[in-house]
C-alpha cells in the first residue's frame, strides 16, 4: 500500500519545448510542478496535497500517465509536416503551430491541436462542410471513429429506434429524418435491445428482470414490471413500476427513471448521467462527482446518500477508490448505475434469440429439476460434407434450376471435399516499436519466396501494424507454396519488409530461413522490433 511520507510522483521528460505549454498551463489552474534539468532533458514532477490511503504505488502511476497521455498528445507531431501536406484540402493547419491534421479530427471530442483550437467552432476558419465534421468523442481507438462515422451517415436495421439516435438527419418531403424519428410502431424492447444493460426504451422495458440482484431480494417487495432504484427523499431501494418510469417526474435519485433529461444525441460514450433537481447550474454532472466531499448538485443530491468517515484518495470520488468496497449497498448501486457507459455505434446482425430475463432463465431451471421425461440422445451420425470447409450450394443455370454443391476451403486444406492438407508456413509473429515510433502506421508485407537468386515469390500477406493500437495482437499467418507438392530441392525463406505507410519511408527487411524444408507442415514464431527511422540502411 502506499505511504503518503515516501511516495513521489514520476518524472515527466522530454527533449523538446512543445511541451512546455501544457505544464504551464496545468499549474496555473490545478498542481504545482517541480522541474529540474537533466542531461538535456526538461523534467515535470507533479506535487499533490493531501494524504493518500487505499491505493498501490503502481495504480497511481499508471492512473497519471494514463490521463496524462491524452493531454500532450496534442503538441506531438507524428509527421514532420511540410507546407505540401498542409496546403492539402483534407487537412487543417492547427493555429500558432507547424502541426496539421486530417479535417476528419475536427470537434471530435480530442484535442489534436496545441492550442485546442480543433475543437472551437468559432476559431476553425475553414471551408468543411458540417456534415463532414463528425463528433467522435469516447471512441478509444481508430476502429471505434470508423464505425461511428459509419453510422452516422448509414442507416442500420439493428439500431432503428432504439432510443439513440446514431444517424444525421436526412430531409425527406421537407422533414428532417433520422433513424429515431417516426418509430411508433417499433418496438424498442427487441433481440438487439432486450437485457443488454442500456434503457434503449425510455421507461427500461427492454431491461426488465435483466438485474440478478433485484430478482433476488423478494423479500422486498420485489415483482416483476418494477425498476430497482434509490428514493430521493429516504435514500433508500424502491421498485419503482414500469408505468411511472419515463412520465416526466422524478421518483429516482439522479433521474434514473427518466433518462431523457441526460442523453444527447450523437454520443457513444455517456458520462454525464447523475440529474441533480435544481435547474440554476449544469443539470447532470459525471459519476466522478458522486461522494467526492462537494455539492456539485445545488441541493446535495450527488453527496446525501453518501456515507462519512470517507479518507482522501487521489480519484477525488469514493465511486473510483476502493473505499466503495467497504460502502452501503446504495452506494454501490448508484455508482454502478451512474457510472459512464459506451452505445455501441454499430450493431451486427444476429440470429440468436433474445437474450433471456432473469425470470426466463429461473423458469428454465425450475422446468429442468422437475422435469422426469427422457432424455433425447442426439444422432452422432452426421458427418460436414467439407472437411472444415463451408458447404455452398452454387447455381449453374438459373433459367432451368441447375446447382451444384461445392466447398469453400480454408487455405491450408484443398480437395473436392477439403479432405488434404496444403503444404505451408504457419507463421506466428509480433512487433515491437520504440516509443518514438507508436503512433506511426506500418505496412508490413510478409514473402514466402525461393532462397536463391531468383526469389520467386510463392504467396503473401499485407496488412497496417500500429503499435499503440496492436502491440499486444499476435497476427497468424498462412503461406502457401505456388506449386502442389512443394519442390523438396529448392530451399524457401521468408521475407518481412517494413515500411511507413504514410511517408512510405523504407524502414528495414527480415530474412528468415527455413531450415527443415522436408517439413509439409513447417510453424515458425518471431518476435519482430522494427527499425529506427534514423539507422543506416545496409542492402541485403
């Protein structure tokens, strides 16, 4: 545990004075700094007031570096920008900074620029058209932006009418359409919605006897039709019924029974969900809020349910310390309830059943203990006609009806039936990339060739390595030999280039061998670290 008389915070260096903003202005509002030269480097040590109890030394530097990352991220250059790259239509010239970056990152809740100016309407003097600029605050990853900008222009059966709105309006007839609008004869409560932790219906429908806890305390008062909650005058658990959830009055502390009062549209990530019944300041305010010692609902709302006695931690609300192992049951409920939660953009299809309410699930047990018939033995005498293939049928002709079964193989089987094994390279591989180097898209391509002068190439894979994103992800692959069967004389190697793929700068090459060539079947594992831009290249 940590001991408030010896812990330090980390050290915060760097070699270069575009960062030197940020820690001037995070003083002047918040901490103190300590900073001290070393070896050329600037470095930044935070000072904090205050005892610290119930925490490791790892968990408060992890959780400093962690909210710290996001914030020099918008003085660091990934690309050494020139007046070419950011004369480009598609890109915007931060102000007062060499930086450019893509329009796309404009008012997407991340701020990319060194003076933030990215995400200022009033300061972004540039020609974009609106629906271009799509908000993706609370997207984590590159993936996640792709998937909203995706939704936002592209309508989805899976979440048409589910109390979120993800798509732009479209004006139809001279009316602004959305996937939210005209949906009285759809129900919200549906196989994409029912027990998936959101009130996609306003009035919960969708999540009733979804809560384990709630199922389990009959004893009070608990039936089916109710919502669990908090009183707002006794701060005590009430089963509120579905009837008055969702009619414009308040039962539940925070607003828990009318989830309109808090949620906007075009959001994935929704943190500020706590409602407090004063209407002359912010009306919903962040779970981080709860429990922290200071009324930031103007009547007390977040603090009356709280329990004293509370010792100081660095996460500021008892909802993020580990003091709420040792909290009331309200506590817990109100902090899980309130806390942030994240609206998938983009819903798959599935042909799963709904998922089962509590009451489903208990009458399923229930049937199974008392049922005495038989038990049906299921015929283990079917055998996939494709040997771990996909068994498609194919139309030949479609005027007379004519089709043809045949099977889709996997790239190490072949056959009529999938039924014989390819001779290949099953290649597990990762890469590591220096710091400097994480935020810097790879395209890496991976050559099965001949180990001889002419390097005829056999087969090969082609993808994008981001470290920040994938350095944890081992990539499996299949390299297939050309000819069937191999040429057992000839020896065969693999051939890893590595490139930058937006400057295409030429990063380095990997030749690996394959020393057991008489193997059909030849697994080889590497861990790869990708070169340095500043290294000098030497040719094979």
């Amino acid at each position: 545990m940590l001991d408030h008389r010896t812990f330090l915070f980390p050290y915060i260096c760097y070699n270069n004075s575009r960062y030197n903003n940020h820690f001037v202005e995070d003083s002047n509002i918040v901490y103190n700094y300590s900073t001290v030269l070393f070896n050329n480097l600037t470095c930044h040590r935070r000072i904090i007031q205050g005892i610290l109890w119930q925490i490791t030394v790892t968990s408060l530097s992890l959780l400093y570096l962690r909210n710290l990352q996001p914030k020099l991220w918008r003085y660091h250059e990934i690309y050494n920008y020139n007046s070419t790259m950011c004369n480009r239509s598609n890109m915007y010239q931060c102000s007062n900074s060499l930086k450019c970056i893509s329009i796309h990152r404009l008012m997407n809740g991340v701020y990319d620029c060194p003076n933030s100016d990215d995400e200022n309407k009033i300061s972004i003097n540039y020609t974009v058209l609106t629906e271009e600029i799509i908000n993706t605050d609370g997207a984590e990853n590159e993936e996640t932006k792709m998937k909203i900008r995706y939704a936002r222009k592209h309508i989805s059966f899976q979440t048409i009418c589910d109390g979120f709105t993800e798509l732009l309006p479209i004006t139809i007839n001279g009316q602004n359409e959305t996937d939210e609008t005209e949906c009285e004869q759809w129900p919200c409560n549906n196989i994409y919605t029912h027990c998936n932790g959101l009130w996609n219906c306003l009035n919960g429908a969708d999540e009733i006897d979804c809560d384990l806890s709630s199922s389990s305390s009959l004893s009070l008062n608990y039936s089916s039709d109710h919502h669990k909650c908090v009183s707002p005058y006794t701060n005590q658990f009430i089963y509120l019924p579905i009837n008055k959830a969702n009619d414009g009055k308040v039962d539940c502390l925070g607003a828990m029974d009318e989830p309109k009062l808090c949620r906007t549209k075009y959001r994935v990530f929704y943190n500020y969900n706590f409602y407090c019944m004063n209407q002359n300041s912010t009306p919903c305010i962040d779970a981080q809020h709860l429990c922290d010692d200071i009324n930031n609902c103007y009547y007390g709302d977040d603090e009356q349910f709280c329990i004293g006695n509370r010792t100081f931690s660095i996460y500021g609300t008892k909802c993020w310390s580990l003091d709420l192992l040792f909290g009331s049951d309200v506590e817990k409920f109100l902090c899980k309830q309130m806390d942030s939660f994240k609206k998938e953009p983009v819903i798959y299809f599935t042909l799963d059943e709904m998922n089962n309410s509590v009451k489903d699930l208990t009458k399923n047990i229930e049937n199974g203990v008392s049922s005495s018939l038989p038990l049906i033995k299921t015929s283990d005498q079917y055998q996939p006609r494709c040997h771990r293939g996909i068994d498609l049928g194919v139309w030949l002709n479609n005027k007379n009806n004519i089709t043809k079964n045949t099977c889709l193989c996997p790239p190490s089987y072949y056959g009529d039936k999938c039924q014989y094994q390819n001779q290949r390279i099953s290649l597990s591989i990762k890469f590591r990339a220096l710091s400097h180097s994480w935020q810097i898209p790879f395209a890496i391509v991976i050559l099965l060739i001949d180990d001889n002068n002419e390097q005829i190439i056999h087969s090969y894979e082609q993808f994008t390595y981001l470290s920040m994103r994938d350095c944890k992800i081992k990539f499996n692959i299949y390299l297939i030999y050309s000819n069937r069967p191999k040429n057992q004389t000839k020896n065969y190697g693999i051939h890893i280039n590595i490139y930058e793929k937006i400057s295409l700068n030429y990063r380095g090459s990997l030749f690996f061998p394959i020393k057991f060539s008489f193997l059909p079947v030849h697994r080889l594992s590497l861990i790869i670290d990708i070169p340095s831009d500043n290294i000098n290249i030497e040719s094979c």
